[in-house]
C-alpha cells in the first residue's frame, strides 16, 4: 500500500484527536465550542480551566509529534522524510478540521510545533524565540502566532532542513492554513481590537468581541 497515504490517514486520525474538546467535555461537563472563541485549541481551553489549557497545549504537541514518529517507524529508506513530511502535514489538517467535530477544530499552532520538531528542530527552535520575543514586546499571542507560521517555510529553507523540495511546499501548506485559521485575529490586530496577553475582560471597549473567534 502507497506509504504516502498510510502516512496521510495515520496523521488525520492522530491530528483529529479533539483533547480539548474531550477534557472540558468530560472533567468540565461543557462544550468548549460554546465559550470565548469557539475553538477547541489550548488558549480557548485555557479560559474554561488554566490546568486543562495547559494539558491540552501537550497533548496537541503530542499527537503532531505522535504522527511523525508513527511514520518513522514504520517506512524507511531514502523516502522517508517526506512521507515524515506528509504524516506531519495531515496531523495539523487533522486538528485544523476534524472530521468528528465537523472539521470546527483549533487553530494548529500546538499541533505544527509537535508535528515538525523532529524534522525542522532548528527552525521550530527559531520560531519559538521569535514568538517569545513578539509576545513580550506587544502582548498579542495572535500576533506571534500568526508571524512564525508565515516564518515557517523560510526558516525549513534558510536552514536547509528538508531533503526534498516538496517537503517545504508542504510546510507552506501548513502555514497558510495556520494564518487562514487566524483570520479573525488578523481582522481584530488590524480594528485595534484584539485582546492582550493578561488584558482583563471588558478593559476597553472591543475587549469582549475580541474573545470571539
């Protein structure tokens, strides 16, 4: 059987694991989809329960890395780090639209970080630094999340980590995605509206429509 699809639906059905959905479902009795943004990500989880935040920001590292690793395992030879590649692509597909939530997943950025530290190590490093920098300096998480996935496919090529040039195309698909899924935010940074990392609910006026979406 073809390894790319192997890879392909190995990484959907791992990536499409919704933990954030599972934990405020089962420990909380909620629908996360129903509060701040509607997402089942780790930050929307966060306002729900911090603790559950933090355990489904791991998990969804998790089941990216999972994915790849799955991957590795089972395919060899000089077509590995592509089929890598794919199992890594279709795990952040997977949790971008799950198809057991009805493809309304989270916006990736967790699940792209696990999914790629093994085949891009250098450049999640670099993106990590600059989303600390970016988050500290002006407070926007979207913000920083939104410019390291833009930096992606030019860190994995700056940084020489690929052994085929599809593997970068892909990476490009993933960041793309990642940026559509934060179209909301791009529209509320542009508006001024977006909330800020620590912000208190209701601060300013467009605080409260900045938790949707």
């Amino acid at each position: 059987m073809n390894p790319y699809l192997i890879a392909a639906v190995g990484g959907y059905v791992l990536g499409a694991i919704p933990f954030g959905y599972l934990l405020v479902r089962i420990l909380k009795g909620q629908d996360v989809r129903a509060t701040g943004s509607g997402n089942i990500g780790a930050t929307n989880v966060a306002r729900t329960s911090p603790r559950l935040g933090a355990a489904t920001l791991l998990l969804d590292v998790a089941k990216g890395l999972a994915a790849v690793l799955v991957a590795r395992a089972l395919f060899s030879g000089p077509h590995q780090p592509l089929v890598m590649t794919t199992a890594a692509c279709f795990a952040v597909l997977g949790h971008l639209f799950p198809v057991w939530l009805k493809f309304r997943g989270g916006k990736g950025v967790a699940t792209t970080l696990g999914a790629f530290i093994l085949l891009t190590p250098k450049a999640i490093l670099c993106m990590l630094v600059l989303f600390l920098i970016l988050v500290a300096v002006f407070r926007y998480v979207s913000l920083g999340s939104i410019a390291v996935a833009a930096a992606f496919p030019v860190l994995a090529w700056a940084l020489h980590e690929y052994a085929d040039p599809r593997q970068v195309v892909l990476i490009a698909l993933v960041s793309v995605l990642v940026i559509w899924k934060h179209h909301r935010n791009i529209g509320r940074l542009a508006a001024g509206t977006e909330s800020k990392l620590g912000a208190k609910a209701g601060a300013k006026s467009g605080t409260l429509g900045a938790t949707r979406g």
